[in-house]
C-alpha cells in the first residue's frame, strides 16, 4: 500500500502515470479529497515490483506529489 497526495489540478496526470507504468501490477486505486478538496489523496495497492518504477515517473511528472508510507499489505 502507497499514499501519495496531490493537488486537485494534478489528478487526471498521476493517474495516467500509475496506469501506464503499473498496467496490470495495479491491485486497485483509491481516491479521497484531503485539505477541504484542494488536495487530494490516492492510496495504491500495487504489486511489489512496480513500486520503484512508479515512485520515479510520479517524480518526474509532478515533482509537487508528496509520497506518504509505504507498508506492506497482509495476506489474507
């Protein structure tokens, strides 16, 4: 699991960026408002050898993006 928050304006560019790079590794996406909706918050479940790749494109696309934690998910 990976947060990472944006600025509203950026939205539609991070996800582009996730589902380019990730394609299928994506588990799922979720999308909450944060900062009374200026920013918003993506929690991202994805497969463990994506991560690298993913945390550089966004870095790239939108230097602004603020990464959050990175835990593991457990499995069921």
């Amino acid at each position: 699991m990976m947060l990472i928050t944006v600025d509203t304006a950026s939205v539609s560019e991070l996800r582009r960026v996730i589902v380019s790079t990730c394609g299928d590794l994506m588990v799922y996406m979720r999308v909450k408002p944060v900062e009374h909706a200026s920013k918003m918050k993506f929690s991202l479940c994805l497969n463990k050898k994506s991560i690298d790749s993913v945390i550089g494109n966004i870095m790239r696309a939108l230097p602004q993006a603020e990464f959050g934690r990175i835990t593991p998910m457990l499995s069921a």
